[in-house]
C-alpha cells in the first residue's frame, strides 16, 4: 500500500524561484539562504519519494475571483508552468499521478471534505518554487507530483483545524491506495509576511519559531489559532500558513524532526523550512 513517509514545510517565494531561474544563487543577498537548503535537499536525494502531495495555494494563475475553490485537488496526468506576467518559469512540466489522484478525490469526498476536482490547472509560484528549493534544477522533477491547492487568497479561507482534518483525511486515503508508493506531503507558503497596506513588510521571527516548535511537538495548539490572530502576527499573507497545518495532520503524531532552517529576510518573508520524517507506522496511532 502507500504510505506517507515524510512532511516537508517551506515558503514559496517567488523571488527564490527567480534567483534559481537566473544563476543568482551565490549572490551576498541568497547565499545564505540557498546554504540552508542543502541538507534537505540531501534529504529529498536519499529519501527520493515517488509521489508528492503539494499543498499550496493559486495566486489568481490558475482561477480567478470568477471561482475560487477552498480546496481544489489536481487529477491531471500533467501540469504546466504558469505564466505570472514574465512568461512560464523555465523549470519542467509537473508530471501528475492520475490515478492516485483520483483515488484520493474519492476517499476525500466520500470522507466528507467536498473538494473541487481539477482536469487542468497551469501550476505558479507556490508549487513550483518549493519542488525547485527541495530538488534543484534538474531536467524533469525526480516524482510525481499531485497539486492540492487551498484558498488562502480571499476571505473566508478555511480553519486551521479544517486543514489539519484534511490532512487526516488525506493520510487515511493514501493509506487505502493498494500499490507500494512512498508519499511525501508539502506544506507550503507563509511564514509572516505582508505584501499590502501600512503594515507591508512586517516580518514576525518570534511568531514564525513558536509555529515551527509547536508544529512539531504541538500541532493541535496550532490549529485554534482564529484567522484575526494570524493577520495580526504574522500578516495578511501569514494565512498561508494554514497548509502547514494539513501537512502535519497528514503525519502521524510522532514525527523525527530531520532538518529545520529558518532565514530572514527572503524577499517579503521570514523564510522557513522543515523536514519531518513520519515514525509510526501506517494507521497506528490514528
Ligand atoms: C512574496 C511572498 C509570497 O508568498 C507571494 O505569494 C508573493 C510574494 C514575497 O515575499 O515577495
Ligand atoms: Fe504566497
């Protein structure tokens, strides 16, 4: 059957993918940060999972205000780069796995989370720059990849709990897919950061390693923090890390924590990233 290994938590800036895109890794600005991506990306080369699970959110690429999914769930055999206004970064087609997409959509749906089936969807900034910061600039991307995708764009965007609930649901449908399949879940977006009004730039370290201890060691406390407090802590855009959250209840309680970064700033944000390595075994402490 399979199995979900490991969660890996990153923001996903789309200045990171930028200075990929254009060699400008060893500048004095990125070097720093792209230093601290090496041991997970050591990680992702040795663990080298078959299908990951991208929990992110669609920046108006993909829907626009004319709909807007709470969850969307990518069943396509193949997703495109988006083109946010300078044309579709030069990294690989997203190679889906349609089949155990599919099998996720029913065991979601018939588990009671109402998500949108998606045939097609271009994939931006918020999928695409974490697979760039775990696995480089290779020719294609070294797994599968299913796109989950959250609104974190327009109010009301879901609860923290309802994020970590998916993520549950989400474990126990990969867990009744019958082939051998090593899953890795991404996290992705935040940590605080504020792209809009009078508090643009506001970068909260305190709030973003609280939310890196507790994630690990108390997810549950995470996921009663109201939308309000987000916003007030960690900024309008802070939301995002609502995803982290359906990572870690994809995991179980139990979690080795491989590997954690945490670097400010990386464009608008304070910049973090985690790799969990899941230690019970499938359905035991559920
Ligand atoms: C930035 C961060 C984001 O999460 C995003 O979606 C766009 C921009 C930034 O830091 O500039
Ligand atoms: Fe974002």
């Amino acid at each position: 059957m399979a199995r979900v290994v490991a969660g890996v938590a990153t923001s996903h800036v789309p200045a990171i993918g930028a200075a990929i895109d254009h060699g400008r890794t060893q500048e004095p600005y990125w070097k720093p940060l792209f230093d601290g991506l090496e041991p997970a990306r050591r990680w992702a080369a040795d663990a080298k999972p078959d299908v990951c699970i991208v929990v992110y959110n669609d920046h108006a690429s993909a829907f626009s205000f004319a709909t807007i999914p709470t969850f969307a769930l990518g069943t396509a055999p193949a997703f495109p780069p988006a083109d946010e206004g300078f044309g579709p970064r030069p990294v690989p087609v997203v190679e889906g796995h349609d089949d155990l997409a599919w099998h996720l959509a029913e065991s979601l749906i018939l588990d009671e989370f109402d998500i949108t089936i998606v045939n097609e969807m271009p994939v931006d900034h918020g999928l695409t720059v974490p697979l760039s910061v775990v696995f480089g600039q290779p020719e294609a991307w070294p797994c599968r990849v299913i796109p989950l995708c959250v609104n974190v764009i327009q109010y009301p965007p879901p609860t923290g709990n309802r994020c970590f609930s998916l993520g549950k649901a989400l474990r126990r449908a990969v867990e009744s897919y019958p082939q051998d399949l090593k899953v890795a879940v991404f996290g992705t977006g935040g940590m605080s950061h504020q792209l809009q009004g009078e508090r643009a730039g506001l970068i909260n370290p305190a709030f973003d390693r609280v939310f890196m201890d507790r994630l690990v060691e108390a997810p549950r406390a995470l996921t009663r923090i109201p939308h309000t407090e987000y916003m007030r802590e960690a900024g309008s855009e802070g939301i995002e890390l609502v995803m982290w959250l359906v990572m870690r209840g994809a995991l179980s309680e139990r979690v080795d924590e491989v590997y954690r970064f945490y670097h400010v700033p990386a464009s608008n944000t304070g910049y973090g990233l985690m790799v969990l390595e899941d230690l019970a075994g499938p359905r035991s402490d559920r």
